[in-house]
C-alpha cells in the first residue's frame, strides 16, 4: 500500500522545485546563466528547458494523465542526471551536484509512489 501523504509531498516539492528553476531559466537570472555558460552552452539553452521544466512541473500535477507523467519524470531524471554529467565533465564538481543527486533520488521517489493506473488511460 503506498502512502499518499508521502506521496504528494514528494511530488508537491518536485513540481515546486521544477517550477521555480524552470521560472529562472526562462527569465535568464544571473546565476542560471552563469552556470550554463561555465559549463560551455549556449545561453539560449536556458529557455529551452526553462519551458520544458515548467510543463514537467505542471504534468506532475494534472489528474490521471499517466502517460504524460512518465514522460514528465523521464524528462526530469534526463535533465537532471545530465545537468550532473555536464558539472563533471567540466570539472566544475561543487555544491550543484549535490543538489542535482538529491533533486534525482527526490525524482525517483517520487516516481516510485505514485498509483498504479493502466497507462492506457491517458
């Protein structure tokens, strides 16, 4: 029997989480630009997954919808895990890793607790 309270604060606090970076992205703070250009892209990639994480945020939350939110958490676990391959590779390995790994196993949880419905029922 999974736990529905555990549940919706997982994904309450995912969804808040991609939300609020996708918001930065999208409107090109300082510090989100900063990394993305330390580690050598471009900085219109900012918009991009900016809206990407804000639509992840929002299918997170929509009824049913199963399909849409595994979609949703694979596009979360991509952007994530690559987001720390990138920190890596540029051997720019600090705090944002650390984040980037609790923001993935928060993904998986949540992911791990949401009820089982037939993914035909999208």
């Amino acid at each position: 029997m999974r736990n529905t309270k555990t549940c919706w604060i997982t994904t309450g606090v995912l969804g808040v989480a991609m939300l609020a970076g996708g918001v930065t992205d999208v409107t090109r703070q300082p510090t989100n630009v900063q990394v993305v250009v330390q580690l050598g892209y471009p900085v219109y990639l900012c918009t991009i997954l900016g809206i990407w994480k804000i639509l992840a945020a929002a299918a997170l939350f929509l009824p049913r919808r199963q399909r849409l939110k595994e979609w949703a958490y694979a596009g979360i676990f991509f952007n994530l895990t690559g987001a720390a391959a990138s920190h890596v590779a540029a051997s720019a390995v600090d705090w944002h890793v650390g984040v980037l790994a609790g923001l993935t196993a928060l993904t998986l949880a949540s992911w791990a607790l949401q009820p089982q419905a037939p993914l035909a029922s999208v």
